[in-house]
C-alpha cells in the first residue's frame, strides 16, 4: 500500500497526463503537509525546465532553509540530474521515488551527497510511463534528452 504523499504525487501526474502532458507528479512535504504539488508541465506549457519537480518547488513558494532541512520530495519517477540539482541546492534531505525501472537519475550522487532516497516501486508510476512511453516514445525521447531505442526507452 503506498502513502498518502506519494498517492498525492500520482495524483499529479495523472492531472499532467490528462492534459496530454507527461505522466510525472511530485509534492514537497513538510511536517506532514503538503506544500507543494507538481506535475510535468514541459507539453503543455512548452517549457524545457518545468519538469514535475521543479513545478512542485515552484507552487512551494519561498521557503527558508529550516523549512526545506525538514522536508521530503516525493517523486513518481526518478529525479533527472536537473531537478536533483535542485534538490541538493536547497539540500532537501529525503526524496520518496514512485519508481526508478523507467528511468533512474543520479541517484548515487544524491546518496552520496547525504539524501535519502525510498524507492516505493509502484507498479502504478511504472504502469503510468510505461503507457505513455509506449503511446509517445519521442516526446519521452525529448524529456529526458536521449536517444529512443528500441522499446521506446532510453
């Protein structure tokens, strides 16, 4: 059974992929409450950068340092190496990733810079790209800015 959080962040991407986006959500988490929600906004918004995490960081609003050192990230899918970067700037100490089959960012740098991560391996996150990835390998291609091979992965 997943939490509550990271069913909040599913709920997201769900939002995200009904407007024809990217199925990725996220929401910070601090103290128990949600700051922040997010989902992958890059399709609709025509964005480079708005990924769900970083669109979830966004819709947090300024936080001070106190805050983040509390809080957890909770990701459907695993961080790219743009949106870890921001986990590490504002040293957010926990990430809880849906699934990381589908893509796995660096999630040895992050643990090696003192973050935590929870991998959940839901079958719902990777069931959700695994759909979409098959209905639109390249815009998949394009998010993560790699090649598509065979199975539409990169």
């Amino acid at each position: 059974m997943l939490d509550r959080y990271l069913n909040a962040a599913i709920q997201q991407a769900e939002i995200g992929l009904g407007e024809g986006g990217i199925p990725i959500g996220s929401v910070l988490v601090i103290d128990g409450e949600i700051k922040g929600r997010g989902y992958n906004k890059r399709l609709q918004l025509r964005n480079p950068i708005l990924h769900a995490e970083m669109d979830c960081l966004a819709n947090a609003g300024r936080l001070r340092f106190d805050q983040y050192s509390r809080a957890t990230l909770y990701t459907t899918l695993s961080p790219c190496d743009m949106c870890a970067g921001a986990v590490l700037l504002y040293k957010i100490p926990k990430v809880v990733i849906g699934e990381n089959r589908t893509f796995r960012g660096p999630e040895s740098y992050l643990e090696s810079r003192g973050v935590v991560l929870d991998v959940a391996n839901s079958s719902h996150c990777f069931r959700l790209m695994q759909e979409f990835i098959e209905q639109n390998p390249s815009l998949w291609s394009e998010d993560i800015g790699m090649p598509i091979n065979g199975k539409g992965l990169a």
